[in-house]
C-alpha cells in the first residue's frame, strides 16, 4: 500500500528529474512493480529515497526518474516518480553491485568483484560472446562457468518478458514461469495467443490474458477471444471436481465471463465442437460437455471395470475356511463376520471394495488378505495417493507401498507415465488405499496399467470428501453395484476408546460430538469461542505454547491446523502469516524471500500445490524449508527424507502450510489437528468435510469455534453435485 503524501511547500511542484545508482532495493513487490529504492545521486550527501513502478530491478542498475519531492510523515523526504527506468550500469561499481546482487545465479558478491577485477567494464561483453574466459577467474572451472552463462542468458529473456508484461499493465512475477515453458520464444508465443498462458501457466488466469489480449488488439468479439473462454470456464469446472458442465450452464457462465453476444458464443462452442476441442454428451436427461480428455478417461474406466468383473481371480486355489483359520491363529487376531465375509470375497473377486470409517477394522482386513495370498506367492502390490498415505500403509502391512505416481513411473516434463497397456505393473493384486482421494484422470491411468490377469483391491473412507481433482470415482464405483463392495461398520473394543473415532462416527451419522468434563483427559476438545478473534487468539496459544507442553508435540512439525477454506480472518492465508510469525519469528542473521505474496524463511513449513514431475513433488505434500541461498536464488526444501530445490521464479509451486485447506490434508495423518468453526465459513460447513478434518488427527482433536457453526456442519450432509457420466457408464456397463 503506497503512503499519503505531503508537498513540501503545499502545492504540488512542477516535475523534476533525477538519475544516479541504485545501492538497495528496500522493497520490490513483483505483483505490482511499486518500488522503494535507495539511489546514490549526484549532488546528495545521503542516499536518496526514490518510490515508483517498474518491471525489474537490481542494485548496481542506473535509474532515471521524472517526478516530485515529497514529504512523507513516517519516512521523510523521497523523490516520489511518474515515470520511472532503469538500465543495466556502465560504471566498474555499479557492475559490480549489479552482478553481486544475486540476479544471476552462480554469482555472489565475491565472484562478481572478481569478474569486475579481471575484465572491469567489458565483463558483460565476456559473458555474451567470450564466457570460455571467466575460467581465468580463481574458482571459476568448466561447470560453473557453463552454469553462470546460462542463467546469464535466461535472465536476460526474464527481463524482456518482464517489459513486455509491464508495458501491457501485467504482473511480472510469473516471467520466470513464462520463460521455463515457452523458452526464448515466449514474448512471440504470448503474442500470438496470449490466451494461451491462462492454460498453460498456473497462476495466470482468463483475465490476465484477456489484459494483453486487448493491449495488442485483439477484438472483443472475436472466436479466438470466445473460444479462450469457454475452455476457460470448462477448465476451472474440473478445479471444482466436475468432469463436464450442462450445455445452458457453460454458456451462462461463459456470457458472465466474456460479456458478449449470446450469438458469438454459440459460434465459438460449435467450431470447438468441430474441432475436436470439447465434445457433447447426452447422459441421463442432461446435454454435457466435456473436454474430450476427461470423457475418454470415463470410458476408459467403465470399460476395464466391467472387464475386471467379468470373470473371476487368476489366484492359486485357495481353501477359503482353512486359509482364514490359519490366518487367525497366526496373528491372534479373529475376523468378524463382516470381515470374514470380505476376505472370502477378496480371495474369488477380480475386483473389491472396502470402504468403513476410523476404527473399523479395514488394516486388519487388509493385512490378513495379504498375508494370505503372499502365502501363496501371489504378488501385490500397494500404492496411496500420497507419500504420507502410502508410508503409513507400508508401516500398518510391512509391505512397501509406494505413492501412484512413483507406481506409474511419472515421466519428468511430459506429465505422463511409462506404465500403460503396453507397460503394464507386474503384479497380480494391486491394493490401492484412499481411494476417496483418487480422481478420473489418476483412475484412468491405474486401470490402464494394470495387468491383463491382475485384481484390483480399493480400500477407502467413501463418507470422506470427494477428490481434489475431477469426479467422483469411488462414490460412482460403489453406487453403480458393478463391484462388489464390503462396508465395515462395527468400531472396534480398541478404537472405541478413543474420542477421537467415535466422535468421527457420530458427526458421520449426524450426532454432536460428545465432549469430556473440563479438567478430564481426552483426545478430542471443543473449546467455544463466538468472535473470529477470539477464536484466532485462542487457536494460536493452543498452537504455540499448550498443546506443545501438554502433549510434548513440535508446534511446527507435529501440529496440523486444517481450515474450511482460503479466505476470511480464519482461512489459511490470515493464519499462515500469524503462525509463521508466532512459530517462526524473523532472525536478523537469517534471509528472508518475498515470493508470490508470501515472505520466506528457513524452517518455514510448506505445501506443495501442484504435481511436478521433474522434482517428484505432488499436490499436497509437506516439508520445511531447511535453506535459502541468494547467490543461486534457490530454495532447499525437505519432504520427509528427500530434499528438493527451487529456483526462485518456481515458487509459485509453494505456499506456507501452518494451515492449510481441509481438501488438502486428505490423504495425511498428524499428531495433532486443530480446526476452526465458524459461521463466516457457512458456505462450507458440510458434515463430510468436518469428518474428514477430525479423521486426520492422529493423537489429538481440537475444534475451536462457534458450537452454532458445528451444528450447522454437522446437520448438512447435502454434497455438492458434480457432473460427470462415470456413474451412468458404470450403471450402463453392468446392465450391458
């Protein structure tokens, strides 16, 4: 936010200019392009403020600025700009300010006052044309000087997308993101369809583009323009879960969207229609239309469904009533009817469901299934969408389980995976658990690669929310009656005396959680509290300083809070900002990166937001950043045993995790989980999203809040409608 201003003389002065040396970029907002910086100007003793807009910039560079001195009452004289430039230095001084800077990585402060020592001036002529030469410089060897010119040469590219951007009134921050995908030809490829970046650069949305679109002229009313924003509204559609959207709906929201002619948009969806882009679908009483992607992974999942359940399992003959006797003696543990039931199914089907709440007895199930066909040699494999679901399902079997994507072998820069038909798993059962988590895109290509004569075991909560991504596979598996499908229902002796599971069960069945005595000891709280900042007080102590001393828990590493949603007092972002704060305070010895609208520093715990196959790091993985460095712009974060390195321009990828959605924990188990209610969050309140929030505390469950907003939660078990053909192709595929 820019400060008031105050003319030294009451009256607004006419426009002066001044130019010198930039030694400190106090604040740079990448977003907007305001700047605070300190120049050294001739004729001023003292380093003189200068505030104003600019695409980039770096200390050692030379500004000129047109505009006015200005009195500000907290920071005192500035020379407040209109127009603004900078230009890279000439000066031995300037360059090397410009070099030590850290804009270009492999180049800190001392290789850049030797570089300025060897060659003074020519140094960047070096760089551009004679780089071989920097191996004269002490330290300087094959390896980095190859890096140094590379990184050299996207920054220049950065830049030039960067004015390019600015010039057309857009943020700069995504230039890095811009360059990576399109390379040195982006400005050319932005040109030619700037409705391009909101597909294919997170973070760019449709109006971004629309923004350079107008800017370089395209008209308003053209197909290109229309055509942009009904792909556009069909692509958010599947960030909702959908996997297609009525035919009257995509129009409605594409008219909201482009505010243009109904007539225009009718042309535009019948020449995507022509060319293949979307297709449309009559599924029940409903015209869809889908991108033609998401409709063949449909199809694609109903057809191997429906093959898998055609005959029955390739496995050794097993007698059921012996193999389960053995089963029990051996571990100790007897099997209830209903799980009896299911192991006999297990042992026969191509293809199970077992589905049940906390408590229930689904590992137990699922262990004696296992240790019954491994005794028979039959090979299993096991995978979880995530790589804290699958560590727990490794520890909870003994047997190593992997995450999807590793299974699959997901192909770095192509976002795709080696294993398919023509690949296939080697194994005879695939157990996949959590499966709730799982959407049609990752089904797709699970079914794909499973072996011709394999089975297919799905283990997963299906009360739990829906996955992230598009559809509803397990809900539309079970409620097809394709497969056959076992529901655990009966909570455990064990299970039972926990607070934690038995009031995930009574929310599940539309019962208030019951609450102990104040002063008794539990592992479930609900501490009543009306005001948001009172709730926001109170969550933060218990986050700091009283669950870490009663429960002996790391505030940082072993406390999840899980929030309803992004925005608002009590979303993740407020949150996130009061955590690190409280947990994380700043050091004055340690760097601190501003990045994307989110101030970085060592310990900092952070989510991944998006799949990237290169560092093999998937939507809602977790890990703390253990270090930046300024001299390689990079970030080092550790994700459970393995670190990962982010150039600067890449964390967009990243934000703080001292909260995060309730959508994003699934999958994940914590030591403790904290979770705000409030009405503010009504629009969310839904029964399955605060069960799957309560299901993800491990040792501990505290909800802080309103006991209204709770009820309210707990009493709607309405779940928005996602419209897909799945469940229709899966109905349609049994009765064929």
């Amino acid at each position: 936010m820019q400060p008031k201003f105050y003319w030294l003389n009451g009256q607004k002065p006419l426009a002066q200019s001044l130019s010198g040396l930039i030694e400190r970029v106090t604040f740079f907002n990448e977003d907007s392009g305001f700047a605070v910086l300190k120049a050294k100007v001739k004729g001023h003793r003292d380093l003189v403020t200068v505030i104003g807009a600019l695409p980039s910039v770096n200390v050692g560079e030379w500004i000129t600025a047109e505009g006015q001195w200005v009195h500000d009452k907290q920071f005192g004289q500035q020379f407040r700009a209109d127009v603004l430039a900078c230009t890279p230095p000439n000066s031995k001084e300037g360059i090397e300010k410009y070099l030590g800077s850290g804009m270009v990585k492999g180049i800190g402060p001392s290789y850049a006052k030797k570089m300025v020592d060897e060659f003074g001036e020519k140094i960047f002529k070096i760089i551009d044309d004679h780089s071989g030469m920097l191996e004269r410089i002490e330290g300087i060897g094959p390896i980095r000087r190859r890096k140094i010119k590379t990184a050299w040469m996207e920054q220049k590219v950065i830049r030039e997308i960067m004015v390019f951007l600015h010039s057309h009134g857009v943020s700069t921050s995504r230039a890095v993101r811009i360059h990576k995908t399109y390379g040195d030809a982006a400005i050319e490829r932005v040109r030619e369809n700037p409705y391009a970046l909101a597909k294919d650069i997170p973070g760019i949305g449709f109006k971004t583009a629309d923004q350079i679109a107008q800017k370089i002229g395209i008209p308003v009313d053209s197909l290109l323009r229309a055509s942009a924003g009904l792909s556009h509204v069909l692509l958010e559609a599947t960030g909702q879960g959908h996997c297609a959207l009525p035919l009257e709906l995509l129009k409605d929201e594409a008219g909201k969207l482009l505010l243009v002619d109904e007539a225009i948009i009718s042309t535009a969806l019948e020449r995507a229609l022509g060319e293949g882009e979307i297709t449309r679908e009559t599924i029940g009483d409903q015209e869809l239309i889908f991108l033609c992607s998401l409709k063949r992974a449909e199809e694609s999942i109903a057809a191997r469904i429906k093959t898998l359940c055609a005959s029955s399992s390739n496995y050794p003959r097993i007698n059921a009533e012996k193999a389960l006797a053995w089963c029990q003696e051996k571990t100790g543990k007897a099997l209830d009817p209903s799980q009896q039931l299911a192991l006999k199914q297990a042992l026969t089907s191509r293809a199970l469901v077992i589905t049940g709440g906390p408590g229930v007895g689904k590992t137990t199930l699922l262990n004696s299934i296992l240790m019954i066909l491994q005794g028979k040699t039959v090979r299993c494999r096991l995978c979880a969408p995530t790589g804290r679901a699958a560590k727990r399902l490794s520890e909870a079997t003994g047997i190593e389980a992997i995450t999807i994507h590793r299974l699959l072998e997901a192909q770095p820069g192509i976002g795709s995976y080696k294993r398919n038909e023509s690949n296939p798993l080697e194994c005879d059962l695939l157990v996949v658990d959590e499966c709730s988590m799982v959407d049609v895109v990752l089904m797709n290509h699970l079914l794909r690669a499973l072996p011709a004569n394999a089975a297919l075991l799905l283990v997963g909560d299906v009360d739990q929310l829906p996955s992230v991504g598009p559809g509803m596979v397990l809900r539309n598996i079970i409620d097809s009656g394709i497969v056959p499908v076992v529901r655990l229902t009966e909570v455990f002796r064990q299970a039972a005396s926990s607070r934690i599971i038995t009031n995930a069960h009574r929310i599940n069945e539309g019962l208030m959680p019951e609450i102990s005595e104040k002063g008794t000891d539990s592992d479930f709280y609900f501490l009543e509290r009306e005001e948001a900042e009172q709730i926001a007080d109170v969550l933060v102590q218990m986050v700091k300083v009283r669950i870490p001393a009663k429960f002996q828990l790391d505030p940082i590493r072993d406390i999840q809070v899980l929030c309803p949603m992004n925005r608002g007092s009590l979303g993740i972002r407020e949150l996130n900002v009061r955590l690190q704060h409280e947990l994380n305070p700043v050091r004055p010895d340690e760097p601190v990166l501003e990045k994307f609208g989110w101030h970085f520093r060592a310990r900092d715990k952070v989510i991944q937001t998006e799949n990237n196959y290169d560092k093999r790091v998937f939507n809602g993985d977790i890990g703390q950043i253990t270090k930046l460095d300024s001299v390689e712009r990079e970030v080092t974060v550790l994700f459970d045993t393995r670190e990962v390195i982010y150039d600067y321009g890449e964390l967009d990828e990243v934000n703080l995790a001292y909260a995060i959605t309730i959508h994003k924990s699934q999958g994940s188990e914590f030591p403790a989980v904290v979770i705000p209610v409030a009405t503010q969050h009504y629009m969310l309140l839904q029964r399955n999203l605060i069960y799957t929030g309560i299901t993800r505390g491990k040792k501990l469950v505290m909800l802080i809040g309103q006991q209204k907003a709770l009820a309210m939660a707990v009493s709607n078990n309405r779940t928005e409608a996602r419209f897909s053909g799945l469940l229709e192709r899966l109905k349609t595929t049994a009765s064929s």
